[in-house]
C-alpha cells in the first residue's frame, strides 16, 4: 500500500460510538446488520449496514462501543443509505470483528 503524510491522516474522522439500535439487514446482498450509532451532540446518530454477522447478532450490539469513520460521503446499501463506515478487522475464517475502545469513552470521541 502506498504511504500517506500525516496530513492524509488526519482527513480520516474517526470516532468512538454507541450502538442504539440494531436491525437484520435480510435485503442486503451478503449478511448483514443495520446499525444506528450515537456519536454525541456534536455529530449525533447515524447509521450504517454492517457485514458482522458471524460474529455479532442485533440485541448483542445494543449498547456496545465501537469506531467508525464518520466524514465519508454517504452511500446507498440497497434500500439503506449508510451514513458511516464502522470499522473492523477480519478474523481467520474472514469474519468481521468490530474495532472498539478498551475502556469508557464518550460517544463522539476522536481517534488519535
């Protein structure tokens, strides 16, 4: 992958969120969950379709933290329009395990 400057960086707005609400996603393509995420008062709620379900199922994802860029131009998913892109790592088998704060941060918190 080419380098970037750390001016590149910074034009990436991530940030810290808290899932409150969860949906299946049956009409999307591959597997997939419907997330609106809570990103504080200054960016507020958001959603997004997610491809976690080997790992995560709705009602476990309720109230659960996780990172998303947040500054990305927003995308048409089917008949969703994702707001945000929640990010995540691939395990072995190629599922995706969400990326998450180790410990309590507000929603709405940047990524350094």
């Amino acid at each position: 992958m080419a380098e970037i400057t750390f001016d590149d960086f910074l034009k990436v707005d991530i940030r810290a969120g808290k899932v409150v609400r969860a949906e299946p996603f049956p009409e999307a393509r591959k597997p997939a969950i419907k997330l609106w995420i809570d990103f504080g008062p200054e960016i507020g709620e958001k959603k997004t379709s997610a491809q976690i379900t080997d790992h995560y199922d709705p009602e476990g994802l309720i109230g659960r933290m996780v990172m998303a860029v947040v500054n990305f131009p927003p995308r048409q998913i089917g008949p969703f329009m994702s707001e945000v892109l929640t990010l995540g790592v691939s395990d072995d088998a190629g599922g995706i395990v969400l990326i998450a704060p180790d410990q309590d941060v507000a929603p709405g918190g940047r990524m350094h």
